[in-house]
C-alpha cells in the first residue's frame, strides 16, 4: 500500500499534441484554413462543421472555429438573405502593436455577402474587448489591414451568444436547410389576420400539420419577420411578434 507521505498533489503535466485532422469525407469540399484550430482545451469548445454556401454552389464544405462564438458568429451570418460566403482561420495580418514590436494575427472568420462587399471578423469575449491595451491592439490591426484582404474590419462580442442565443441558432440553422415558402407565407398571411401573443396561438390559427407550422415559424424568426427573444430557449410557449 502506498504511503501518503508518497503522494504527490502536483497535477499530471502532458506533452502537447497535436491539432485534430479530420479526413476526407465522400462528397465533402476539405476544410481550406490556413491553420487547423482543433486543438485540446480544458476550456475553450473547438467546433468543425460541414456547411453548404452560395459560394459553394449549395455542395457543403468543412468549416473549422476556434469557438462556439466563432461558430455562433458565422452560423447568424449565414441567415441572412445577403450572405454569400464564408471563410475561415485567414493568413495571418502582420502589423506593429502599441508596444513597438511587429505582430501577426489570423482574423476568425471573413464573411462575403451578394454584392462583393467583405467583412474580416474578430471575435473576443467582452472582458478581454474592455480592456484599454486591447482596445488599442485592434486599433492597430485594423490600421494595418490591406485594402484587398476585407472592406471592413468588425469586432464580435462573444458574450453576446449566450448559451440560449446559442442553441436558438442551430435549431433555425437546421430548419433553414428544409425551406417550405408555401407553408412559410401561410404562416405570415395568418399572422396578419390573427391575433396572437405566444407561437403556440399562432399556430394554432394555420391550416397545416402541427409540424411544418413550427418549422416554418423558426425558418421565418432567422430571417427576421417574425421577432422572439433570442436569448430565450424558443419554443411554442415563447412570445413572438410580426415584424413585416
């Protein structure tokens, strides 16, 4: 039997391993970052996605994000009607920090809408975004951004996606790859004819399976004409409103 005196508290140190490398997949496009994020964290959660784009002809492609915000972030994105594209862990941006040193930062995301227009997105938490030193650390990334890398430089707060927000967002997303317009424009004809305060009541108003009404109402609040209280869990019991 092994003494106490023997026991040693210090926590067990591990080499550090390598990134994660996931392989082909059949009918898959490869994920094309520059760097591969899925490292082991004891805190941070690596998220690897397939998803389909404009710019990927509708054929879904391998994303990795650093984070459930980096996730969150693109996932929200990709609702919107002017969406286009989306890449991920870009080549890195050299520039000279407040401290004098040269610098490189690889941006999260950039995010390319229809008309051509770019955004390079950095995603932060909010204590790290309040703190003066890294204030001026994106002041000075952004300064340096070349002209033909993005049209704009965007600051995400992660906080914002709170853990509601978070699971609201793959419930729609999922709903947004079974389109239904037929039974998505009976639900907003009932919507403008009937008076309703919880999903449930309007609902209860349409002419189709019980179902089909539900996904058409989640379709319908990511793209915005129906309002909720996204950092709520939405579900028939939630407050909604017409917003068109």
């Amino acid at each position: 039997m092994q003494s106490n005196d023997d026991w040693d508290p210090t926590p067990v140190t591990y080499p550090k391993q390598p990134a994660l490398a996931l392989g082909p997949i059949p009918g898959v496009l490869p994920y094309d970052g520059f760097r591969n994020p899925l490292t082991r964290s004891n805190t941070a959660k690596r998220v690897s996605m397939a998803l389909a784009t404009p710019a990927t002809k509708g054929q879904r492609k391998v994303y990795h994000f650093e984070s459930e915000a980096e996730a969150s972030t693109a996932l929200d994105a990709m609702l919107s009607p002017d969406f286009y594209g989306l890449e991920v862990q870009l080549p890195p941006i050299t520039y000279r920090s407040p401290r004098g040193k040269w610098a490189q930062h690889h941006f999260d995301q950039r995010l390319t809408s229809r008309d051509g227009y770019r955004r390079a997105v950095f995603v932060r938490n909010g204590s790290s975004l309040a703190r003066p030193d890294v204030q001026q650390e994106i002041d000075a990334l952004f300064s340096a951004m070349p002209r033909d890398f993005a049209d704009q430089a965007i600051v995400v707060n992660a906080d914002d996606y709170t853990s509601a927000y978070k699971g609201n967002l793959r419930r729609i997303w999922d709903e947004f790859n079974t389109p239904n317009p037929e039974g998505e424009q009976h639900v907003i004809d009932m919507a403008r004819k009937t008076n309703f305060w919880l999903a449930k009541e309007l609902m209860a108003a349409c002419d189709l399976a019980r179902a089909d009404v539900w996904q058409a109402v989640l379709r319908l609040i990511g793209r915005k004409v129906i309002g909720a209280d996204w950092h709520a869990v939405i579900n028939e019991h939630s407050h909604i409103w017409l917003s068109a």
